[in-house]
C-alpha cells in the first residue's frame, strides 16, 4: 500500500528537532577523528549496514584519512514499520574477512539485535578484530545484549522514536538533516 504523504509531511511538521545539522556534523566529525586515531594503521574493510546506514557512513568517510575499501551489507528487522521484528538479511558482505579488522557503521543502536548479528556473522566469518561506530545510541532498557557497546558512538538520544540522517519513519525522511523525534512516539 503506497504511505499517505500527506501523514508522512504531518510527521516532520510536529517533530521535535533532538539535534540540529550542525549538531550531527560535529558528532560526526568528532567520531572520524578517533577512528583516525585508532584503525589508520589495521587496512579495516569497511561496512555500511543499508539503508539507514548510508548517510552516516557516506559522510563519515569522508572524515577518515587512511586507506580503506568500503562495501555494504543489508540486514533488517524494522522494515520501515516502527517496532523491530526478526532479522532478514537482504544482502550478506561477499569480502573475504579472514584476519582482516572489520569497521560496521550503522545508523543507530537501538535494542542492538541487528549490531548484535552483524558482530556474530563479521566473527563467524574469520574477522580479526569487528570495530562498530553508530550515529545514535538510544538510551533505554530493552538492550537485547546489555554488554554490547558500540566502539565510536556520534550521540546519545531519549528513548523516543527517531528519523533523519538515515532512520526513517515508514520508509521516508531518511534524507531529513537533522534528528527528530515523532510526536508521541
Ligand atoms: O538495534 P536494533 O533495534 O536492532 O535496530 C537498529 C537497526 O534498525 C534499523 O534498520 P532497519 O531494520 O529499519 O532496516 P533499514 O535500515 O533498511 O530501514 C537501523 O538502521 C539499524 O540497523
Ligand atoms: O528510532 C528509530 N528510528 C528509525 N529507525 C530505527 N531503527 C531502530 N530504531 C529506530
């Protein structure tokens, strides 16, 4: 069924901004220099988690200053609704991860099932060492693995749900700059 736009368009009109475009840049830039810091000497290969990776990571590497080779892998569990389900992979990495550091970037750690997966398969697979970086970490708890910490966190965010820069709301405003909350949601 194609999404009722004029609902979509209400969304972003009654959102509330949790962090500005500049806001995100800076957690982004912020983010690329201690990944400069720590991996510019481990030739990571490097993961964008689609879709709502794409933006993060997009932006992110233009951040890192060392060499690199980048790729993507889908896996998902929201299917632009907004609560998660099981975890469908659309597209597993076909990189050879044998004895190679791996850096995954997502958009967003929220119950941390899908990190939580990637991590496992990244290991499974022979990866030397797995690197994770998110744009949000959502601060509740419902943490599928309490323990699991992403490596490079750009911000924290309330426990409310969330689009812009990558996330979307039933499928749309992934291409919003700025994180924003849904009203009552
Ligand atoms: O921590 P979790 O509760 O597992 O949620 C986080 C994941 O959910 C979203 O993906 P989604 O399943 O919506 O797929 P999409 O990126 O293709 O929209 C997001 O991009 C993360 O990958
Ligand atoms: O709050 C969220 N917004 C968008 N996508 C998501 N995937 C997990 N949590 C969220």
């Amino acid at each position: 069924m194609s999404a009722d736009l004029e609902h979509i368009r209400q969304v972003m009109r009654e959102a509330d901004c949790l962090y500005t475009n500049a806001e995100v840049e800076a957690a982004i830039a912020r983010v690329g220099a201690q990944i400069n810091a720590d991996l510019a000497e481990r030739n990571p290969v490097v993961f964008c988690v689609m879709n709502g990776g794409l933006i993060f990571s997009g932006k992110l590497l233009t951040h890192l200053d060392f060499p690199l080779e980048a790729s993507y892998l889908h896996a998902t569990r929201y299917r632009n609704e907004t609560s998660g389900g099981e975890l469908f992979w659309k597209a597993k990495p076909e990189v050879s991860f044998i004895d190679r550091d791996v850096l995954i970037i997502d958009d967003i750690l929220d119950e941390g099932h899908t990190l939580g997966a990637i991590i496992d398969f990244c290991k499974h697979a022979g990866a030397r060492q797995v690197h994770t970086a998110v744009l949000i970490d959502k601060e509740h708890d419902r943490k599928a693995r309490p323990d699991l910490k992403a490596d490079y966190v750009g911000l924290p965010c309330i426990d409310r749900y969330i689009f812009g820069y990558g996330m979307d709301y039933k499928g749309y405003w992934r291409n919003a700059a700025g994180i924003f909350a849904v009203k009552g949601m």
